[in-house]
C-alpha cells in the first residue's frame, strides 16, 4: 500500500532531461489506442524506459484503474516475477500458491496500463504471463520495454532509433545533460554524430564535458571510435539481436567512462555492480571496501563515478544507483577481476546482518525505522537471499527467518513463503534459526488463509522451539525449566491460528499455559508481548470485555512507551472490536481510526481492510449509514487489492452483516449501493482520507 496519491495507479517521477522523441511518442501513443499489448525495442541506452515512462504519463487519464509500473531490472530470474507484477499493481499477494491466478483476478475486471520496464533477461516467461493476463482480462493494455520482442501474438513492436545524429534533439540532450549552450556547429555536433545519437552515450560524454571541455571529449572520442574493436574495452557479449553497430558504440562509450575513471573508480564500479537495487553509502562501504578502497577513499571515489554519471546522484533518502546497462559493464570487469564470487558473498553477508540487526530492533524504539529499511533494501535482501540459497543454506535460512514477518506484514507474503519454505528445505540447521523460520512461515500461512498447513508447521515449529531451548546445552533458550521466547512464539503462533478459525478457548489456554510458566514481564521481548496480545483476543473472542479491555490499555500504554507500532495497531483494532460488543460505537470509531494510522504508516493494506471494516460497522451501529457505505466501499477496495475475500474475526463478521443491514434499509438499498460503489471505484487512497478524518470534516 501507498500513501495518498492524487492518482490512481504508481508510475515514477518523470525524467527531467527528456528531449525530443515526438514522432516516437506519438507512435506509442497511437498504439497503446489499438493495440493491448506494446513493446519498444532497442539497444540499451536508447531510451526505451524513457519514451515508456513519458508514453504511460500521457496516457493515464485513459484508464480509469491507473497506469502501474513494473521495473524487472532488478529480477535475477522469474521465480519472483508474479510477485514483483503483483506488489507494483498494489495486489499485497495474499493468496496462496506461486503461480498468476491472483494477479489474474485482481486485474480481470479493470481497465489499467501495466509497464513492464527490461524484460529481455525474462522474455520467455515474461511472454507466458503477459498471454495468461491479458486472456483473464480484457481491460489490461501493457506496454513493455524489451532489447527484443515477447513473441505474443497480437505484439505491437516499436523499435526505436537512437536520436538523428546530426539533428537539433541529440544537441539539445548534449546541452541539458552538460548543461552548457553549445552552437549547433563545432565540438558538440561532432561528438553527437561520432556517438550516434545513443541518448545514454550523450550523457556520459555530458559529464566528461563538465570535466574537461568539449574540444577534449571530441578529441578523445575520435580516438577511441577510430580505434580497432578490440582496443575499444569491447567486453560486453553481444547477443542483443538488434543494431550490432550501435551496441559496438555504446560498449565503445561506456569503455571510454571507463578508462577517464580513475583506479579506485573502476574497481568501485565494478563491486558496485553486485547491487541489483538502490544502495547508500553506509551498504557501498561494507560491500565495496577493501584494498585501496577504504572508509576514506570510497566515498572520493564514488563522487568521482557520480560526477562522470557512471553512477546517479543521491535520492531524498541518500540512495545511488546505476542503470542497467552500466552496471552490466561493471559486472563483466568484475568477473575479469576474479571477485565475482568473493563480493557477491561479501554483499550476502552485509544483507544478512542487516536482516538480523533489524529483527533484534523489533521490539522497541527503532522498530519503524528498521521496518522501512528492509523495505527500503528488498531488492538486496532478495538478491542476497538468492545466493546464499545456492552457496550457504544455513546462512540463506538465518537471513530469511530475520525478514520474514517483515516481509509478511508489508504484504509480501508470497516473497516470504517462497524463502523461507525453500531455505527450510535446504538448510540442515537445528534450533533457535528453524524454529524462528518455522514460526515466520506459520504466520505466513496463516494470513493467507492456509490453515491447514499452518496446523502442521505450528506444530513443527512447537517441537523445534522444545529442542532448541531443552534439549540443547544450557545458555541457547530461557534453560531447563522454563520457557523461552522460541517457546512463546511457537504458542503465539498456535493462538493465532486457533483465534482466526474460531477457537478463542483454545487460544487462551495455549497463551496462558507458556506464559504463566515463563519469568519476566510483556516488555521483555517481543515473544511476550505477542502472547500476550494474543490473550487479550482470546478474551475478546470468550466475552471476558472487561478483563480484555483493560489488559488491552495497559498493553498499549507499555507500547506506547517502548515506541512499539506493530502491537499497538493490533490492539486498536482489538479496543475497537470490544467497544463494538459493548454497545459503543463512538469508542469503537476512535480506535478504529488509530488502527487505520497506524497500519497506513505500516504500508500493511490488509491491516487497512481489517480496520476499514471496524470502522464501517461502528458507523453503521451509530446510525451513520452514508459514512458507513462510504467507508465500506473503500474498504472493499483494499480487500480486494490483498487477492482475498473479506476476512477477520468471527465476532466482527457478524456485527458487520447486522449492522450494515440496519442501515442499508434506513437510507435505503438504492442510496447505499451509490455510495458504496462510488468508493469502491475512486481512489483507495482518498477513501481512507475520509474514513480518518472522521465526524465534522467534509
């Protein structure tokens, strides 16, 4: 889930230095009106995601469920390429199963632009699933980016040129990259024309340019292009079947980057090339240094590859990264090193420990800010999940059981199964790091809705837990005679699933047993606190209000003074479900609305379902019927973007249907639908914009 947006659907900002392309753009433009599928082909550095990102702009207005974009640069493979489509077109892939079938409902009856930006490492089943979509729905248009075709039947393929070389586009690129006015004739016009007009080889001439002059740069290109190719740093295979010429020229600009790059520069563009997603400085440092580059040389030499535009400057949030194309250079350098292996793990390793410093801040007053850092870092967490799969299970099942309930709450639930079921599998490794996995995957399960498995891995996870912290040697658990945080979460997780299959007796018990057996108090890990959280619905669930309220308060004070947010979100939405059953709607709207701040500024969309319908059927019992049609409208619309039917509490789903029938026949059925299907196909966004501005706001 987003923040607010004054549209519907995702597309990235819009590069500022896009400079002619009219002809090209309106081709687009035109097929995207005939056609549903359109894929632009050309060389890498052409501006193919460019031209695509300007295209789907312009074309947004004409799809009333939004124009969603789709980066696959930064896929290893297609094990993940559902679950990468699915969390950009804002499905949280709730459902079970690893193949299309959620993606293709959630998209079958909207009318949506989906962008998949470079597929041509995944042409193959990029070209399955695009079939299987655009078969299950027939609003679907896509627009692709590919240095080749898909091969789908009915493909519209636009190649694209690079700019006319001699033409006043590749000039005036060359001037706004350099940021320099240079007449039409001279240094500038050669250096388009030697270049070819390759938008990304105009644009690490540009930074040469700020360097060192035009005169320079023209005189060093007519070098190195007069060259013989194998004095050009050549070193990319060429398999791309389109312009060979025009591959020769950028590989031959690229080599040129290269070798003005100082030492120190080039080894760092080649480690850097272990990155598949944005990185920092602090994660450059860790993964990159050694010999020559240190804590005191890398940062001069990563200015240095951002100031040649090897490498892009530092978002808002103190972020680089390179484009495709140029981190392939650098990968090739990197295997010619002999380092391939050694910084690949040296990456793994950095993500692992990552993953784990953000497990231990879970429980306090960092736990917001680790949360969006694995979210900010997930596309090298997966990438270092996938190598140590292949080289170190044991370390591959440590790092995934780290982010997994992470990953889980973000609504990358898919992500996290895959991981940790196939580390589970391929790991030898006994005690607290499978019993931790086991206990991620059980959550996993049962969020999906998969309870029966969940039932067998909450069992497994139980006996782990037991041998982890009774049968090994003292100092692994809580010892002998007591149970540990393993041992607490393993009955957390059988409390969880026996709560949301309608056990809360069961729950109750399980939570109760470990936690009158155990020392220490709620505030002593997050195992604890979630037993207990886990009690205080199982109250709820047996009527004991009273008794589940005030221990749910004291919680949340304790929460609200360790800076927990995950607990305390649960336990708004458990305030709100008790003031329901007591006949206090107005409490219950309060608290539904603290639930929905909360799992808004958790980005958990199912967490927003769940609070959307707390909050509807407070409404709805206070006799507020426009609001509560409103707020449930909306919150139809996250459900469905979780690929699930509405779910939740037994109790809830009853007060729900009893309410909401109230109030259907108060305002009428006729009004009601309106309303609800009004918000149903606005913007989610703007719908929860109004459920928490609550009474008195328009």
């Amino acid at each position: 889930m987003r923040d607010t947006a004054s549209v519907r659907g995702h597309l990235p900002d819009e590069n500022p230095g896009f400079v002619g392309r009219r002809t090209e753009l309106e081709r687009v433009s035109a097929a995207l009106a005939e056609h549903r599928l359109v894929t632009v082909t050309g060389v890498g550095g052409v501006g193919k995601t460019r031209l695509a990102l300007r295209a789907a702009h312009r074309a947004a207005e004409r799809y009333p469920d939004g124009a969603w974009w789709t980066d696959l640069g930064q896929l290893d493979g297609e094990r993940l390429l559902v679950a990468l489509v699915a969390d950009s077109v804002d499905l949280a892939d709730h459902t079970p199963g690893t193949s299309a079938a959620g993606l293709c409902r959630r998209l079958a009856d909207d009318r949506l632009l989906l962008v998949l930006d470079s597929c041509e490492h995944l042409a193959e089943p990029c070209a399955r699933l695009v079939a299987e979509l655009l078969a299950a729905a027939p609003g679907l248009t896509v627009l692709a980016t590919s240095r080749r075709p898909l091969g789908v039947a009915g493909e519209e393929t636009i190649a694209l040129d690079p700019l006319p070389p001699a033409g006043p586009d590749a000039l005036a690129l060359l001037r706004r990259a350099a940021g320099e006015d240079f007449p039409a004739a001279g240094p500038a016009g050669e250096i388009c024309v030697r270049l070819e007009g390759i938008p990304l080889a105009l644009e690490l001439a540009a930074a040469q340019i700020r360097l060192q002059g035009a005169e320079a740069v023209r005189d060093q290109l007519g070098s190195r292009l007069d060259a013989p190719p194998g004095a050009r740093f050549d070193l990319l295979a060429h398999t791309e079947r389109v312009w060979p010429s025009r591959h020769q020229t950028l590989r031959a600009a690229i080599g040129w980057s290269h070798e003005l790059s100082t030492p120190l520069e080039r080894l760092l563009w080649a480690r850097l090339s272990v990155f598949r997603g944005p990185f920092d400085l602090a994660s450059a440092t860790a993964v990159c240094g050694g010999g020559p580059l240190d804590r005191a040389t890398l940062p001069e030499a990563l200015d240095g590859l951002v100031r040649s535009s090897v490498v892009r400057p530092p978002d808002a949030g103190g972020r680089h990264r390179m484009l495709d194309t140029i981190r392939e250079y650098g990968a090739t350098w990197l295997d010619r090193t002999g380092e391939a292996g050694t910084v690949a793990d040296r990456h793994a390793a950095h993500f692992r420990g990552l993953a784990r410093r953000a497990e231990t801040e879970w429980h306090g007053a960092r736990q917001l800010r680790w949360y969006r850092t694995v979210d900010a870092h997930h596309t090298d967490l997966r990438t270092a999940l996938d190598r140590l799969l292949r080289t170190d299970p044991d370390a591959a099942l440590d790092l995934v059981g780290s982010v997994a309930f992470a990953w889980s709450c973000r609504g990358r639930l898919r992500e996290a199964r895959d991981g940790l079921e196939q580390a589970l599998v391929l790991s030898e490794a006994r005690g607290r790091v499978r019993a931790r996995a086991l206990w991620a995957l059980g959550v996993t399960l049962v969020l999906q809705g998969e309870f029966g498995p969940a039932q067998d891995v909450s069992e497994r996870c139980a006996r782990e837990a037991r041998h982890a912290e009774y049968a090994e040697p003292a100092g692994t658990g809580a010892g002998r005679d007591r149970p540990g945080d393993l041992t607490l979460d393993a009955a957390a997780l059988a409390g969880l699933l026996a709560l949301t299959t309608g056990r809360p007796t069961a729950a109750d018990v399980v939570v109760g047993h470990v936690l009158d057996a155990a020392r220490g108090g709620p505030a002593d890990s997050a195992a604890r606190l979630r037993c207990h959280l886990v009690r205080v619905f199982a109250l709820t669930g047996l009527g004991r209000l009273a008794e589940a309220r005030e221990r749910a308060l004291r919680l949340r004070a304790l929460c609200e003074e360790l800076d927990e947010h995950w607990t305390r979100t649960a336990l708004e939405y458990q305030l709100a479900l008790t003031g329901l059953l007591e006949g206090d709607p107005a409490t219950a709207s309060v608290h539904a609305r603290a639930m929905l701040e909360g799992t808004r500024r958790l980005g958990a969309s199912l967490g927003v379902a769940l609070g959307l319908d707390v909050l509807a059927t407070a409404l709805a019992a206070a006799g507020e019927g426009e609001r509560a049609a409103d707020v449930s409208g909306t919150g139809e619309a996250y459900w469905r973007s979780t690929g699930q039917p509405r779910r939740g509490l037994p109790g809830l789903r009853a007060l729900h249907e009893k309410y909401t029938d109230t109030v259907r026949a108060s305002i009428g059925e006729p009004a009601y639908e309106e309303i609800f299907l009004r918000a149903l196909t606005g913007l989610p966004q703007d719908g929860l914009d109004r459920a928490l501005r609550g009474p008195g706001h328009a």
